[in-house]
C-alpha cells in the first residue's frame, strides 16, 4: 500500500468514526459507471464525507474539485488534494489580475470537461458556495453546460444530511454526529431543455432526498 | 457444580465460553438452515429481525471474549468505544444548536476519555462524583459562553442526560470487572457477563409476556406495550435466572435472586424509559430506516445496560461495604 493509499482509508476511516458516512443508495446503483455526483454544500467536510460513503472501487474513479488558489497554497494541502483525492483544479475567478494576466481565456469547466473525457467521476456543488441555510441556494449553470456537453453521464442528485451540524462554519474541530449521503435516481437533460428550468429541476431533486430516508 | 468449583479462574470462564459459542454457533446453523426453505413476507421481516438481533448477540459475546482475553484495560477501552458510538447516537437525535459546539466537543473527547481514564485506575470515589458534580457544573457554563439564550435549559440538559446514560452509565459494566471484591478476584467477567444476561432475560420475558397477556399499557402514550404484570415478569425471570446462576456471582443465592431482580427491573425500566425519549425526538427506533441518519441502532441494545449497570454497582459495593 502506497502512503497516500494509507492516508485515504486514514481519513475515511475518520470520517466513519465521527459522522458513520452512511451511503444510502436509492435509485441508482453503487456501480463503477461514469457519473457526475451533484450535493448540497454546508461544510468542508462534505467532500469527505461522500468519499467516505462511496464503496471502495468508486472511490478510485471519483474526483473532487479543488479551488487552486487555495489548495495549492501550502505542500500538505497541494499533497492531500492531488495524491489522497485526486482532485480536479480549477481556478476561481476568470477576471484578470492587475497585469492583465492569469487564468484569462481558460473556460473554468475545462479542466472539469477534460477529467470526463478521461472517464472520470466527478463530485460537484453547484451551488458554488458553502450555504448555511435550510435550503440549497440556486444552482450555478455550470452543472446544466457539463450535462449537455456529455450526455451519456448519469447525472445523479445527492443529499448530505447533518452535516452542518459537525462542523459549524467558523469550527475547527468536527463533533461526532451522525451523517448520511442520500444518492437519488440519475436525472437527464431533456432535449431543448430551458437552463433555468434544467437547474431549478435538478435542486429539487436533491431536495426531495431530504424526505426520503 | 462441585467438579465445576474446583478448576481454576481461568478454565471456568474458558468453559463458559465455550459453552456460550457453542450454543451461538448451534443456533445460527438451525437459523440458516431454515433460511433455505421459502417462507412468506411477513415471516421474512420477522426473519430479519432475527438475523440483526442474533448478529448483535455475536458482537456482544465476541466483545466479551475479546474483553476476557485482553484484560481489564482493554475491556475498558472496548466499553469506551461502545460508549462514544452510542453518545454519537443519542446527540444526533436532539435539536443541539451552534451554540453547544464547545460542549459536545468537551462531552465527547474530554470527559468520556477522562472517565474511562478514572474507571480504569479504579479511583471509585471520583468515578462516582466526577460526571454527576464537576461535569455538571461544567457543561453549562461552556455552553453559556456559546452565547445562545434561545432554549438554553432544554439544550444543556439533553447534553447532560446524553453523558448520564452513555458515558456514566455505561462505565459502570466495566468498573465491575474491575472492582475488588472479597473471594472474587480477576472474576469480574463473570459478574458482568451475569449482568447482562439477566438484564437481557428480563427483555425477554418482558416482550413474551406482553404478547401473551395483552394487559392495559400503562402509559399509553409512551409505549403500547408496557405494563406493570409485564415488567413484574420480566423482573421474575432476572430474579430466577440470577437465582440459578449464583455459582458465577460473588453472591449466595438468596441475594443473587435480589441483585437479579434489582438488575433486570432496572434495566426495562430504562427501556421504557428510553422509549418516551424516542417519542419526543419522533423516531420508532434509533436506527433503521426511520431515522434521520442510518443509526446502527446500538443505543436501542445498550440503554437497558446503561439503566441497570450503575443501579446494580451500587448494589454490590453497598452490599459489601466496600
């Protein structure tokens, strides 16, 4: 077993103790077929936290995304991101810095776009930023531009439940609470789809997992 | 029993697990044997239900042998982890707010270690004030610096109940392995394996009475089944079984037949209670499906031992006056 090998199954092993990181699958198989995992964000720990509950083998193939700006910034972050997690980088902002240089005509999908080529999984929050209120805030557009460059990835909602509970915004230290991933039934873009329809579609059907448990 | 008597410590608690995987290993057999014939629904959710319970009586022996094998501070340690799995249960089924970070965060990793720590030293003076004096005191003034008036009593005291039933209640089983009892030295697998097979007769009976008898509940409200006939033959059965089993027990059978009766009525009585608790939180069971979270469904099997483990500690030492 490789050290990052030992660092992945450290941390899963972590996240079970304190939040159990129970799976619950319904409507869509646990199977090691390429999808794009769509959640709700309310912490740090979400990232984890479905990591934790995916099976072994899917967690080879699934990917997170990263912010660079951030988890490059130091070696332990820029080590844990890329050997742990295999994370996918993007860059934040598409503005330029003061010099008129920087991540300037880079789509920020692609790199995201890329990974799918390659066969990957990914996990996304498309609402873009942690939310601490009860309901998910509206979804970015990036989910409706990935869903229809590639439509033969099973789009699959899923609800993390609890979670702002172990660590509150501000907290450094998790408290052991339980948690649960929800994964839905996989959803897809109809033909001629409006994108604010798709995306206000594709919130609801994470939100509906909240009732069903 | 005078054959029995006469081998030493160890090979009669060897014995009596050998007898207990025995009996184990017999029933599973039985059990997936009749898997194989084809069976209706209902009879399947019952089969199930049979299944998690036996899968869980498996863990518990293998706890003890583990607990056995490994000594007193393991044993601790073991009861330790069972202790934190099931205060993980209990907090994730109350409304705590942002407020009570510090104090779950002091709960879970200050003073369940710390009274593991205590048990384990056998300090039974502090073992007994720590949680219900200083930890009392302690937990509210952490939350107050929370800074969140809202439901402040209601909150701190759930947290507090949560550490009374999981942390201290629950230490109270391994501090039986550890007391020093007169006559009775590195024989407190025995006392504890006693415990908990009273108090687990004493469900037993309970529930088969209850089917039989169909008495007005009691608290109808709280639970559909409980009645006092019930819980008096509940608590009969641990009397008698404790009776029976005398000869494991630092005890002369007349007491026995008492301590078990003490043991096992406490222990369904927490049951009982433990039930109007899931009502306020609106969950059937602490796991299942039911739930919000997928809870393995621990706290609902250990909360009897939690109830009776301190009510039948205080039993022995009082009665020896130790």
């Amino acid at each position: 077993m490789t050290l990052p090998e030992a660092a992945g199954l450290l941390l899963a092993g972590i996240a079970r103790l304190i939040t159990g990181a129970q799976g619950h699958w319904l409507g869509s198989p646990p199977k090691a077929e390429q999808r794009i995992y769509f959640a709700n964000h309310q912490s740090h720990f979400d990232w984890v936290l479905i990591w934790a509950a995916l099976p072994g083998d899917l967690r080879a193939i699934t990917r997170p995304i990263a912010a660079r700006d951030y988890w490059t910034s130091s070696k332990l972050k820029h080590w844990i991101t890329r050997e742990v997690f295999n994370a996918v980088y993007v860059s934040r902002t598409r503005t330029k810095d003061a010099f008129g240089v920087g991540a300037d005509d880079e789509d920020p999908l692609e790199p995201l776009m890329e990974a799918l080529r390659n066969g990957d999984s990914l996990v996304i929050f498309p609402e873009g930023t942690r939310g601490h209120q009860a309901e998910p805030a509206p979804f970015k557009a990036g989910l409706y531009r990935l869903a229809e460059a590639f439509p033969e990835v099973q789009l699959i909602p899923t609800w993390i439940d609890n979670v702002q509970r172990v660590m509150p915004k501000g907290e450094v230290v998790p408290v052991p609470i339980l948690c649960s991933v929800t994964f839905g039934a996989p959803l897809t873009l109809a033909p001629g789809e409006d994108k604010r329809v798709f995306l206000d579609r594709a919130r609801a059907a994470v939100i509906a997992l909240r009732e069903v448990h | 029993m005078g054959a029995l008597r006469e081998l030493t410590v160890s090979q009669q608690i060897g014995l009596l697990f050998v007898a207990l995987f025995g009996l184990l290993t017999a029933v599973t057999v039985v059990a997936f044997s009749r898997t194989l014939r084809d069976r209706g629904d209902e009879d399947l959710a019952k089969r199930a239900q049979f299944k998690r319970d036996l899968r869980a009586v498996w863990a518990g022996s293998m706890l003890f042998w583990v607990a056995w094998v490994a000594g007193g501070i393991v044993s601790t340690l073991l009861f330790g982890v069972m202790s934190f799995l099931a205060l993980r249960e209990f907090v994730t089924l109350t409304h705590t707010r942002r407020g009570d970070h510090r104090s779950l965060l002091l709960a879970f990793f200050v003073v369940l270690p710390l009274q593991y720590v205590i048990v384990a030293g056998r300090n039974f003076n502090l073992f007994t004030v720590f949680i219900p004096v200083y930890v009392f005191l302690a937990i509210p003034v952490v939350s107050a610096f929370g800074n969140d008036p809202q439901r402040f009593l209601e909150r701190t005291a759930k947290i507090q109940w949560g550490i009374m039933v999981c942390v201290y209640g629950m230490s109270h089983a391994p501090a039986l392995l550890l007391l020093d009892l007169p006559d009775y030295r590195a024989r407190g697998a025995f006392l504890v394996l006693w415990l908990v097979l009273v108090v687990a007769l004493a469900q037993i009976a309970q529930e088969v009475a209850t089917r039989r008898l169909r008495r007005r509940p009691a608290a109808r409200a709280i639970s559909r089944s409980f009645s006092w006939r019930a819980w008096g033959i509940g608590a009969l059965a641990a009397a008698l079984a404790g009776g029976l089993l005398y000869w494991i027990t630092p005890f002369k059978p007349i007491p026995a037949l008492l301590m078990g009766a003490v043991a096992g009525g406490s222990g369904t009585l927490g049951e009982f209670v433990m039930k109007a608790l899931k009502r306020d939180a609106g969950v059937r069971n602490w796991g299942g499906k039911l739930s919000v979270t997928g809870a393995v469904g621990l706290l609902d099997r250990v909360a009897p031992l939690c109830f009776a483990a301190p009510v039948f500690f205080h039993s022995v030492r009082w009665y020896f006056n130790l």
